[in-house]
C-alpha cells in the first residue's frame, strides 16, 4: 500500500523545473487547509472558465475546495513544465479526461481526485494515469449502492466481512474501480457493475472482466492509496512494470 507524504515538498530558490521519469510516478496530497489562506490569489491562477464555475457554487466551502484543488493543479503542473501556473490550458479527450494541451505537455499526464478536504494528483511521463480517493463516511443508500455498482462476485466477497468492515471494503472497490475507469479515460460514463476486480491479485491483474467497456484497454496496473486516516484510495497506470513511486506534500505559492 502506498502512503502519502504529508510531509511539505520544498521549493527550491531559485525555482527550477521538476523532472520525471517514464518509470516513475508521483502522487501530490493536497490539503485544503494548505491553501485557504491563500484563496483570493489562487483564484487568480485558475482559467476564466474555472473561475465562472468556481462562482456558481451554492456553499463557500465548496467553491474554496474547488479553487485550491484546481489551482494547486496548475501550480503541481507548472513545476514539471516550466511555465507560470495560469498559462497552462487544458483540452478534454473524447470521454471528457482533462489533459494539457499537447504542444505545452509534451508527454506529460495527470488526474486530480478529490474528497472532502483533501486532494490526489497523480502525474506520470507518457503513461496514463487515473486516481480517486474517498473519505469514510456513512451513506443511507449502502444496499442500492452494492446492486449498483458491483458484480455479484464481488458482492459476495463484501458479504463475506463482518458488518462493520462492509462499507470500507466496498470504498476499496470503488476507488480501484474508478482509478481504472479514469486511467483508460472513461471514467464514470462506464457502469461500475461491468468491471470486476479481485483485490487480492497482484497490481496489474486485478481486472478481472471489463465487459468490454473499454475494448483496447491496456493492461492497468492498480495500487491501493492510503492518503491519510480515514479516507481510501487507489491510483492505476500503464507502466508496464511496477513504477517507482515518489509522494509529495503541496504547498501554496511559489
């Protein structure tokens, strides 16, 4: 299991440009508490499409998460790119994954998650990538939310733990799910229902069936997250072998 740095990644003076390698990939934990003080000029950074969508948020609190998770985004990008956060432009593929626009990326990639106060960025060097976290929390709908979002194996492997322990072995699939689901870039447009895991198998064969949800899906290799207490997560890549694995802490400004 990974875990996260909570540690806060130094900047170094004068700011140079962060590297990385095919065989790696980084995961940046982002703490909303990081950039609340700092709020009014993160907004700055974001796209005037990100700043129109970050207003139309009924609570604060959901607007704040918004700009520091979108804004510490860019600023995690524009380490790897060298260019200033609010020049950075994104294009979407088909499905709807956010990618920066080929002729600033080069073959960089990224995914953003996120829950609650906290935030998961993966970035690798031509790799897809995909990555989602959860906070531990009490639902109403847990039944609904097995038929729907499960295959009967994997129901039974849940009904199979004691009934405390359910609902955190259903999040483990969740995120598994979905960190493959955003990896191969179709995220939750594909029923979760289709897509059978075994948790228990080594990382890259821990997709069982896929239903042909995505028909030339690359082999996938899924990790579990452990972001910090209280929340789950996974992260997927097409490294073809395990990557090396390098976790930071984000901080504000730069």
């Amino acid at each position: 299991m990974i875990q996260l740095s909570t540690k806060p990644f130094p900047l170094p003076r004068p700011m140079r440009q962060l590297e990385i390698a095919q065989s790696e990939l980084h995961l940046w934990r982002v703490s909303l508490e990081e950039g609340l003080s700092g709020v009014d000029q993160l907004h700055k950074q974001l796209s005037e499409a990100e700043q129109v969508r970050a207003s139309k948020f009924f609570r604060e609190n959901q607007a704040q998460q918004y700009v520091v998770f979108h804004a510490a985004l860019r600023d995690i990008l524009a380490r790897y790119l060298d260019v200033e956060p609010a020049q950075i432009a994104y294009e979407t593929s088909e499905f709807g994954k956010p990618n920066v626009i080929r002729g600033q990326a080069g073959q960089l990639r990224f995914n953003l998650t996120h829950s609650g106060e906290l935030a998961v960025v993966a970035v690798s060097l031509g790799k897809d990538v995909g990555v989602d976290i959860e906070r531990i929390r009490k639902v109403r709908s847990f039944a609904s939310m097995l038929e729907r979002c499960l295959s009967d194996a994997e129901r039974k492997d849940i009904c199979a733990h004691q009934e405390a322990d359910r609902f955190h072995q259903f999040l483990r699939f969740w995120t598994h799910k979905e960190a493959y689901l955003k990896t191969i870039g179709v995220g939750l447009r594909a029923p979760l229902d289709r897509v059978t895991l075994d948790l228990q198998a080594p990382e890259s064969r821990k997709v069982v069936n896929h239903f042909n949800v995505f028909p030339q899906s690359p082999v996938v290799r899924l990790m579990e997250l452990a972001p910090c207490e209280g929340f789950v997560g996974a992260v997927g890549s097409t490294h073809g072998d395990s990557p090396e694995i390098k976790t930071f802490g984000w901080v504000s400004g730069r």
